[in-house]
C-alpha cells in the first residue's frame, strides 16, 4: 500500500494559496487603474465635508 506523501498535498495548497492571491491582487489594481475604486471614496468626502461645512455654518 501506498503511504501519502503529505509534502506534495501541501506543496500543491500552498501554491493554490499563491495563485489565489496574486488573482485578487491583479483584480484590486485592474479595479484601481479603472478608477472605480478611488472614485467613491471622493464623493463620500465632498458629501462629508458638505454636511459639516452646514454644520458649522448653523449656530
């Protein structure tokens, strides 16, 4: 009988692991470079300092 040979088992999760890995960060940059990802992050600041400019403005 054969025995397992765990450090192939393993070798073949890390490297899953790694693809894994390198796909999510190919898509965060191809997400970045589209501008979708910086974008939202403007507009909830305009919105913010909107309401805190009425805010203050308000006694």
């Amino acid at each position: 009988m054969a025995t397992p040979n765990y450090n192939y088992e393993k070798r073949q999760r890390e490297l899953a692991k790694k693809k894994k890995k390198e796909e999510k960060l190919k898509e965060r940059e191809s997400r970045k470079s589209d501008g979708t990802e910086g974008s939202a992050p403007q507009q909830e600041d305009s919105e913010s300092a909107a309401a805190h400019t009425t805010q203050l403005g308000t006694p």
